[in-house]
C-alpha cells in the first residue's frame, strides 16, 4: 500500500469518526431518553403490580375479618366499614352485608343495598343481575304483584344472565297469585329450554307435581 493510499484511509477513518461522533452528538439523547423511558417504565410497571397486589391484600384480610363477627348485625356493620377497591369488589360486598341484614331481620336494609347494585350502570350486567334477583327474592309477599312481574320478565329477558332462574321465579309466582295454568305454561318453557341445567330441571318436574301435573306429561 502506498503512503498515499494510507494517509486517503486515515482521513477517510478521521472523517468517519468525526461525523459518528457528530451524530451522537446530535442525537444521542434520543437514545438516552429512550433507555430512561424503558428502564423507568418497567419500575413503573412493577411498583404498580406491588401495588396493586398490597390492596387486593388488604381487602381480603378486611373482608375476611368483617365476615368472621359473631352475629348478623356485627357482620352487616363491619362490612359496611370494608372499603372496597373498585366498584365490583363494592358490589361482592354489598351483596354479602345484605345476606348479613337478611340474617338479622333487617329485609328493608337488605333490599336498599341490594338495588343499590342493580341500579349501578358501571358494574357488569352479571352483577346488576343477580343483585336484582336477591332483592326480588326476599321482598315481602305484600309487594305489588305486577311491579314483581316486571321487574322479573326483564330479568328473564332472552340473552340475559339469570334467564332460566326469572323464569322459574315467575313460574312460582303465577302459582301463588292462583294462576295455575300459567305457571304451568312458564315451567314447561323451561323443561323444553336445551340450557336448564339438571338441578332445575328436577326442581321444576317437582314443582309441576306439586301442581298435579304428572311428570310423564311434562316437557321431556
């Protein structure tokens, strides 16, 4: 190689360098940035997991210690002290002081607590649901019979969750209000439905003898 050949790749080396430099110079805090943002960002992530994990902690020992009181009325007002850390864990909650408040003779109570969830619009339709039907469940029998059925076929509702479970309430219903055709009719619909489950099934072929319907005669 010739002197000039060396001395072209030296300066060419030079150059390279220079403008390599240059550009860190230029841009090498985008670089920087970006490391601190990921580096950062995944600290973030964890504390917020620790985080996360110490308050669903907390809640459960809470809700464990309120559901432990010795009597009805001592679970229903520990409960109503757990604070709850979103608003489905504040319906499980709601939901377990109003079976507290039933234990203790308190159905008003129990009810307000119980449509207080249904009425909520943020919380899933399962929750709303079967809120609903437990407030439905323990009204007096002195409630407004139409109001009840209402209240009930909305919850029997083609796609909604507790169908099946509305429509036998219905059933019974009908049955106490003297209707016996119709609740008949509202039973058979659920021994001809593909998704009634064994359990009520059973419960309703029970219920269609009780009504003096035979079983070989009911739906199949």
């Amino acid at each position: 190689m010739s002197n000039t050949d060396s001395f072209i790749d030296e300066v060419t080396e030079e150059v390279r360098r220079d403008r390599t430099f240059a550009f860190i110079k230029r841009y090498g805090w985008i670089a920087a940035v970006a490391v601190v943002a990921i580096v950062g960002g995944a600290a973030y992530n964890e504390w917020s997991k620790r985080q996360a994990t110490a308050k669903a902690e907390a809640f459960g020992d809470s809700l464990l210690d309120a559901s432990s009181a010795d009597t009805p009325e001592a679970r229903a007002e520990a409960l109503a002290a757990v604070q709850a850390p979103d608003a489905t864990a504040a319906a499980i909650v709601a939901q377990m002081r109003a079976q507290a408040l039933v234990e203790a003779g308190d159905f008003d109570a129990a009810i307000e607590a119980l449509n207080t969830v249904a009425g909520n619009g943020e919380l899933p339709r399962i929750y709303r649901d079967i809120a609903a039907f437990k407030a439905l469940r323990i009204a007096p029998e002195t409630q407004d019979i139409d109001a009840r059925r209402v209240a009930l076929e909305a919850l029997a509702a083609p796609g909604a969750p507790l169908r099946l479970l509305a429509m036998e309430e219905l059933a019974y219903l009908e049955a106490g209000a003297g209707n016996r055709d119709a609740a008949v009719e509202a039973l058979n619909r659920i021994l001809d439905d593909a998704e009634v489950a064994a359990d009520q099934r059973q419960r309703v072929r029970d219920t269609l003898t009780a009504l003096g319907v035979a079983p070989e005669t009911a739906a199949q």
